[in-house]
C-alpha cells in the first residue's frame, strides 16, 4: 500500500475532499468581475481562479482587475449559505480519513480556504477523524506554495518530512509539498489541469487507491 511508508498523511480540502460544483465557480466569478468592469476571455481562467495560486495575478491579467477591489466584491457574494449550499464531501473522503486512523497514521487537512469554508467543509465529513487542520488564510501563513504553514504542521504533530505523504488536487499542491519537502500524490478529480511535469509519485482516481 503507498501508506505503508509513511506515518503521517495530509490532505488538500477544497476539489480533494470535498467538491464545489463547478456551476458555482462558473457563475459567481463572472458576474464579480463584470460589477467591477472586468472580462473573462477564457472559461479556464476561472478554473485558474479557484484551483491554482497566485490568485491576484489572475485578477489582474486575466481578469483586468486590482486584486483589492475584486475580493471585496467576491467575499460579499460568497456567502457561507451559498458556499455550502454547493458543496459536498466526495463519497470516498469520509471512508479515507478512517482507513488513515485505522492503520494508525496520523491525519491532517491543510487548506488555503478561509476558516469559515473549512470549517464548512469538514463538517461535511461526518466527523471523520483527523489529528489537525489548518485553515492558512486565517492562520496568517502565506498561500501555497510557501511550505512555512506545512512546517508548523509538521512541528505541531511532531511529524517529520519524510514521514509525511501529501494528497492534493492541483499543481500548486504538488509545489506546496514539493517545497515541504514531501512526498505527493495526486489525486485525478478531473476538474482541471494538472503539470505533469510536477512529477507526483503516483496518480490515483480516488484515496481509495492509496490503501490497495
């Protein structure tokens, strides 16, 4: 099993444990964009939005925003009602948070989301058990890829790198772990495009597969 070498495994939260519909994404960027006078070319530039770092970036070349302006607009809109409304945990999330504590591993969340989209998100997980998470935004860490907030976790679980497999779903996962000094998985949720060139130690459809 790939778990088998490692004591510690980390999960990515928003597109790896849970799912947003992309009919949310799809609607709410645009029309935030269009109050503030900007425009989308391209549909996979919301996609690079909501799945990859260096969000402000994006707001500016892709959408011909400042990024300020564009977040004060995007946070009024992307309520906790709405947000949760669209979001579901994937069927097989629940049941890997329990195999990790079964095999008596440690677990752990790490997301960029705000606290209140976590906190939303995990609920959604039916209590599956897991040693700590970590909402970055909220905690003041830089976003991923910065490793800093994957050393505090490592500290705070008195885990080493080496003992540490990272599962995501974007290329800015793979990155983040990459600079932690982990091991990464990635976890196909054919949602958006992945570098190959990130290199992941395995490819799976599903964390199921990280128990076969």
């Amino acid at each position: 099993m790939i778990i088998d070498r490692y004591t510690h495994i980390s999960f990515d939260l928003d597109g790896t444990l849970v799912h947003t519909v992309p009919e949310y994404r799809y609607g709410l960027v645009p029309v935030v964009v269009g109050q503030l006078g900007g425009s989308i070319e391209e549909k996979r530039h919301i996609d690079q939005f909501w799945f990859e770092g260096d969000r402000d970036t994006t707001i500016r070349v892709c959408f011909g925003l400042e990024p300020d302006a564009f977040w004060d607009t995007f946070r009024s809109m992307d309520t906790p009602e709405e947000r949760s409304r669209h979001t579901r945990a994937y069927d097989d999330a629940e049941r890997a948070l329990r195999k990790v504590s079964e095999a008596g591993k440690k677990a752990s969340i790490l997301t960029g989301a705000p606290e209140w989209i976590a906190k939303m998100e995990i609920e959604k997980l039916n209590s599956a058990p897991h040693d700590f998470y970590l909402s970055l935004t909220s905690a003041g860490f830089g976003q991923k890829p910065d490793p800093e907030s994957f050393h505090f976790a490592l500290a705070k679980l008195g885990m080493a790198a080496h003992e540490t497999l990272y599962v995501g779903n974007s290329s800015e996962d793979a990155r983040y772990a990459k600079n932690a000094g982990v091991d990464f998985v990635y976890l196909e949720r054919k949602e958006h495009e992945f570098d190959p060139k990130e290199y992941p130690i395995a490819t799976i459809h599903s964390p199921d597969e990280l128990f076969a």
